[in-house]
C-alpha cells in the first residue's frame, strides 16, 4: 500500500480544484469579453462606461484617503516644525529680555553714578562716595552699610545723602565701611521744612520705611499730600535744602512722608561734613557729658 503524501490533504485537494475552476471561469469571461468587443465594439465601449462608473466612486474614496494620509503627514510636519521654531523664538525671546533688563540696570547705574559724581563737585564739603550694599528692613532699625570707611576720611556724624535727597548719618566707622543709620529708623530726628511754606517741622523716622512729620506749633495741620520735606539745616548736622521726604498722607496734626531716596534702589551715595562742625562739636560733647 501506498504511503500518502506529506501534506496533501482533502481541503488542500478542493483549494487546488477550485483555483482551477476560478482560472477557466477568468478565461472564459475574458474570452467572451474579446469575443463581444469585436463584434459589438460600441456596446462593449456602453459596458466600459458602466464599468468606469462603478469603479469611479471607488477610486475617488482611495484617492482622498491617500490625500488625506499626505495631508496629515504634511500637516504633522508642519506642526513640528512650527513648534520648533516657537521654541526658537521662545528662548531667543527670554535671552532678549535678559540682556534688556541688564541694560536697564547698567543705564541706571550709570545714571546713579553721573548724579554722584555732579553731586560731588557741586558739594564743597564732599569727603568720599561709596556704595550701599546693604540695608535692613525688616526690623524697626534702619541701617545701611556703606563701602567707604575711615581710610576715606569718613567719621561718625557725618551726613549721607544721594542725589534724590537724605539717606542718613554715620554711626559707626571701620577702615573701608561704615554703619548708616537712615532717617526711617525710630531713632533719627532731622530739623526740616516744609517747602511750600517754609514753615519749620521735625521728620522722625517710623521704623516702618516711613517717616512721620510734626509741625512745630501744635493745632494746626499745614500739610498736604505731595508736599515736599527739606532740611532747614537747624542742629549744625544736615546742610539745608536737602530734599528729605514727601507727604503721602495727613493724620491729625501730623502727617507721613516718604523718604525720596530708598537706599533699595541707590547704588552710590554721597558723606559730607557737618553743615557746622563747631555747633557739631559743641552738641557731641553735650551729649557725652549726659552720658
């Protein structure tokens, strides 16, 4: 007996006999096909028309899928490449707005700079300039730390102001520093004057970053908001007409006032000596002798 074939199988038997059946029926159509083309060449063209509009709506969908796939490739690209030029733009936007912003602090500096130099060769009792690198404000003493000292020829007493108007005084000296204890500071009494009217008040600091103003004659309110504050030069400390503050606001008798020169955004300030070093003197040995 015969060993059967490897693989040869009942299913592949029907596959192989329709695939036979298929091919003569493709022929066979193609054959009538022929056939009626030659013999009737003008309803074989009526039957290719039909055939091309069956097929029309077919090709038509294939064709906007295709289109539709390259659109969305194309769009997707797009998209990409926008996005990465966003990015671009985004950081050459931010590296832009670094270099303005330390423009903006060059040309301010700057400016702080040629205020002190013209400050100083208009002061004749100039003795040094130097900068602010540090104040406190979150504590009732207002101070601030000046990079000149002694070797500068700075001492204890000595007034400080910038360009905008009063910073301080000069409470502590070392070789290249000094400690300034601004006119917000509770402890800081100047003799001032009212501008608009010349009357005389004293500006005391609040400890707060504001300064409270007090007229001398008790009963009357002269201030308004936005008038200006500058020293009478009283005392022999402060010289006169420095601008010290403006009004804000007025409460009773009294009012609060704005330093016009915050340390905060000074570089540079300017110590000078004391408007009267004699009236100075004569008040620091007072002052020794209580103590």
């Amino acid at each position: 007996m015969a060993a059967p074939r490897p693989g040869w199988s009942r299913r592949a038997q029907y596959g192989l006999f329709f695939s036979f059946i298929a091919a003569i029926i493709g022929v066979a159509v193609g054959l009538m096909l022929l056939a009626f083309s030659i013999a009737a060449p003008s309803r074989f063209n009526n039957l290719k028309g039909v055939a091309l509009d069956a097929t029309t709506p077919i090709t038509t969908m294939l064709d906007q899928v295709g289109t539709t796939a390259d659109g969305l490739a194309s769009g997707a690209g797009d998209y990409w490449d926008a996005a990465n030029q966003n990015a671009a733009l985004r950081q050459q936007r931010d590296a832009m707005a670094v270099q303005l912003t330390a423009a903006r602090a060059i040309q301010l500096e700057n400016r702080q700079l040629k205020a002190a130099l013209q400050l100083r060769e208009r002061s004749e009792d100039a003795v040094a300039t130097g900068r602010l690198v540090g104040s406190s404000f979150e504590s009732p003493r207002r101070f601030a730390i000046l990079s000149a000292g002694r070797g500068d020829g700075i001492e204890v007493g000595m007034p400080v102001r910038a360009a905008q108007g009063l910073i301080g005084r000069v409470i502590e000296t070392g070789s290249n520093a000094a400690r300034v204890l601004l006119i917000s500071d509770r402890s800081s009494i100047v003799p001032a004057r009212l501008l608009r009217t010349g009357q005389a008040v004293i500006a005391q600091g609040r400890g707060d970053g504001t300064i409270d103003l007090k007229p001398l004659e008790v009963g009357r309110n002269p201030f308004k908001r936005g008038d200006l504050i500058i020293t009478s030069g009283t005392g022999g400390l402060y010289p006169p007409l420095v601008p010290i503050a403006q009004v804000l606001r007025t409460e009773g008798d009294n009012a609060i006032g704005r330093p016009l020169a915050d340390p905060a955004t000074i570089g540079v300030a300017l110590v000078q000596r004391a408007y009267e070093p004699r009236a100075m003197a004569i008040r620091q040995a007072s002052e020794d002798e209580s103590d």
